[in-house]
C-alpha cells in the first residue's frame, strides 16, 4: 500500500473516531443528564430508567398479595384481551363482544383510538365504533372520562383521574371518604390501587369468568399454574382474574423507547432536536412542575381547566351532572378538589387521537398551546380555580418544535405490539369480536 493511500485511510479513520467522539461528548447529552439529575427525587438520572423486559422484581409498587411471575404476567395478557369473559353483557348480542382492550389499544398508545372508551353496547373499532341500537343512552357502558393509557401504570399508586383506588399512596389517611363513592369501598380490603380497580371494573364492564372460559377453552389449566396456593374453591374468581390482569399491566412498560435508549447509554438514541426538546421539557418549559415521575406522570392533582367530555355531541353516558366529572372532588367530595385531575404519564402519546380528561385536544402541539396559554376552556372552572403550577410560557415556533420531536418521537416505543398476543385459546378475535370488528380487523 503507497503512502498516499495510507495516509488516506488514516485519515479517514480519524475522522470517523472523531466523529464518534463529538457524539459521545455532545453537550446537550451532559446538559440532560445535569437536568435530570437536578429534578430527580432521588439526584439521579437514572430513577427515569424503567426495568428491563423480564425484570419483575425491578417493577415498582407491586401488591404483596400479588407478586408478579412470567406465568400470571402471561395470562393476565390473554385475560386482558379475551372477550370471552364479556358474559354479563346487557343484552345477549353484546356477549363476548368486547375486552379490557377495546378502552385500551395498543396501537393507540393503549387508549381507545377515539374520544370515548365504550365496551358493551357498541361495535367496530376505533373512530368506527358506534352505539348497538337496541341500547338506550343509558345502557351502554360508556366512560364519563377519556380512559387513562395503561401503558407504565406500573409507576401509579392510585387508579383513574380521581385516583379513588387503593388506600395506599395518596390515599392513606383518607377513610372517611371511602364510603362516600361505593366503588372506593374495595379499598378497604387493603389491596393495591390496580388490584382494586380491576376488581370494580371487572362488575362494572360486566365481565366475569365463566366454566365456559375455563373448560371449554382451557383457562382452568392456566389458573392452576398461576394459583396454586389457592383453594380450588378460590382459585377461579374476580380477585384471580384481577391479579393477573394487575401482574400484565405492570409489566407493560415503553422500555424500548428512544429516550430509554438513551439512558441506558445510547447517547445517538436521540436527534439533536429531541435532545434540545428534552432540556426544554426540564427547563424554561417547566414542564417537571407536575410530569415529574418516573414515567412523566405524577400522583397528583390539577385543575388547568380543559373541557369535559358530555362537551361532545355524539358522547355516550354522560352529561353535565356526570359526577366523574369532578376529577379528584369524584372521590374526595370536597369543594377545593372539583375539576383537579391526577398528572397522566408521557409516553407513545404520538399515537393518542384525544388528550386531555375531556379528549378536547386531538393534537399534541394543541396541547402544547394550550398549556403554554395557560387559559381556561371550561366555563366550570374561572381563574381562580386554575392550579398554581398552570402559568404561561413564552416558547418561540422553533422550541415548540423541539418539544414536540421529544415528546412525540424520543418518548414514543413503536414495538408495543409485543404486549398483545398472536391469538387467545377462545379463538376469539380481539380486542373486540362483534360482527363488524370481526370485519374490520379480518377475523372473518
């Protein structure tokens, strides 16, 4: 080889060492980090890390009662997407016609697809999804409230937008106001807030589990391998049910994500955009103020006064006097706590259609707006009910425009189709197995 073509080569070389170098040593990368580390809890970057695939004993607030194993984690995904366990429909054409994941898509960030979740009384899916006509308004299950993603609800004490379930977390010391809502009633059982909740939501989607399910399809085998410490006689009921759904749910993480990538020590993982959207988000954006948990979410409460969901004129269920309405004042009952709604987490809104408790926003630069404004769009809730952390921000085009790279893609797992199984042991198609969501998804 002649000189020239070695020196070439060499050069080359270092070129490309330097490059890499420049990446690694990238000052936006040492500016997150110093950010994080600044509003982190615990001082460093590394309480936004989630647990690896796999790694249950890492996944937090699990309920002593129900310690998560790859078993219960596995059925609880089957249970999670079977419509065979719609079996206490109200009337017989909605029977095994919906699941827990016709609210919760996970090609929709695990939300409906659509402004409102409605399992029994409807059928399609998505945007498509409409109203069976031999239910009155009042008979479809309907939600009074955009339903919550449970994508990283793992880093959640309290479930729903009032956080009314589970007497831990923001709910200790709260007993009196349990007997206040029926629902809150369970928590007296001293169980987790996602054990709770997915016993109420199991009577109130009019789910149960049949001899059907269990023989026929062969769960039973399933539940014997994940309950056996149970009595026979205690093995096959809601409490399982919901514990295995509450093991599922804690393992669906966004772990696979850009930002994830990142902190795990992939410093290209990200774009320069998103890395400067990500100083944004930690700084002059303020948005840390309330998304301040592991997940950017928080268990707390504010009021920033977006509309509410009975705003909508084909909405389902609901209606101005909707008690679900109230957010934190749902559970609690009091005056100061109308229209406060719990701090939802971050990640894969990309593929939300609606934000907010209302599903008044169905972009996420609307919400940017919205919170950079920081006004009010609900006549319900003036100025001086707005929370004390809602104040404007002066961003320019360009920051929003960063914010808005890492809120939509470093913050976005695009593989959360690795939560939904190929197929259940029904054979039924999911998350919905009416006759038209058959259609439309190409069960038939």
């Amino acid at each position: 080889m002649n000189k020239s073509l070695v020196g070439l080569v060499f050069l080359g070389l270092f070129s490309l060492l330097a490059c890499n170098n420049d990446r690694l040593n990238d000052p936006y990368d040492r500016q997150i980090e110093e950010s994080l580390n600044r509003v982190s809890p615990t001082g460093s970057y590394k309480y936004y890390q989630f647990p690896e695939a796999g790694d249950y004993a890492a996944i937090p607030h699990q309920d002593p009662h129900n310690i998560i194993t790859a078993d219960k984690a596995e059925l609880g995904k089957l249970l999670f997407h079977e419509t065979g366990l719609a079996v206490d429909a109200a009337y017989p054409v909605g029977r095994g016609s919906y699941s827990c994941a016709s609210c919760h898509v996970a090609s929709a960030g695990f939300t409906p697809g659509r402004f409102q979740g409605v399992a029994d009384g409807a059928v399609g899916v998505g945007e498509n999804r409409r109203k069976l006509d031999i239910y009155t308004g009042t008979e479809v299950d309907a939600q009074g409230a955009r339903p919550l993603s449970v994508l990283n609800v793992a880093y959640v004490t309290n479930m729903l937008w009032s956080g009314i379930f589970g007497g831990s977390g923001v709910n200790e010391g709260t007993e009196a106001w349990w007997s206040f809502n029926p629902a809150a009633e369970i928590n007296f059982e001293g169980l987790e807030g996602m054990e709770s909740q997915n016993i109420e939501s199991l009577h109130l989607h009019r789910m149960s589990l049949s001899d059907e399910l269990l023989d026929v399809y062969g769960y039973r085998e399933l539940f014997d391998r994940c309950f056996p410490e149970y009595p026979e006689a205690e093995r096959y009921t809601d409490e399982t049910v919901a514990f295995a759904l509450g093991a599922y749910l804690r393992t669906v993480l966004a772990n696979e994500a850009p930002f994830q990538d990142w902190l795990k020590g992939d410093k290209t993982a990200m774009t320069a955009s998103e890395k400067r959207g990500a100083l944004l988000f930690l700084n002059e954006a303020r948005c840390t103020n309330c998304h301040k948990g592991p997940s950017f979410n928080a268990m707390e409460f504010h009021a920033i006064g977006a509309s509410d969901l009975h705003e909508f004129d084909a909405v389902l269920n609901t209606s101005e006097d909707d008690r679900r309405s109230l957010g934190r004042a749902f559970f609690s009952g009091r005056t100061e706590d109308e229209n406060c709604f719990k701090v939802p987490q971050l990640y894969n809104l990309k593929d939300y259609t609606h934000y907010f408790h209302g599903s008044s926003k169905t972009t996420l630069r609307e919400v940017i707006e919205y919170k950079m404004a920081a006004q009010s769009e609900n006549p319900r809730v003036g100025p001086e009910h707005l929370s004390d952390l809602f104040k404007p921000v002066d961003l320019s085009q360009q920051q929003v425009n960063d914010l808005l790279d890492f809120l939509e893609n470093a913050l976005r797992d695009d593989n959360l189709e690795r939560y939904v199984p190929e197929s259940l042991p029904s054979g039924n198609c999911f998350p919905n197995n009416d006759l038209f969501s058959r259609i439309e998804l190409g069960c038939d």
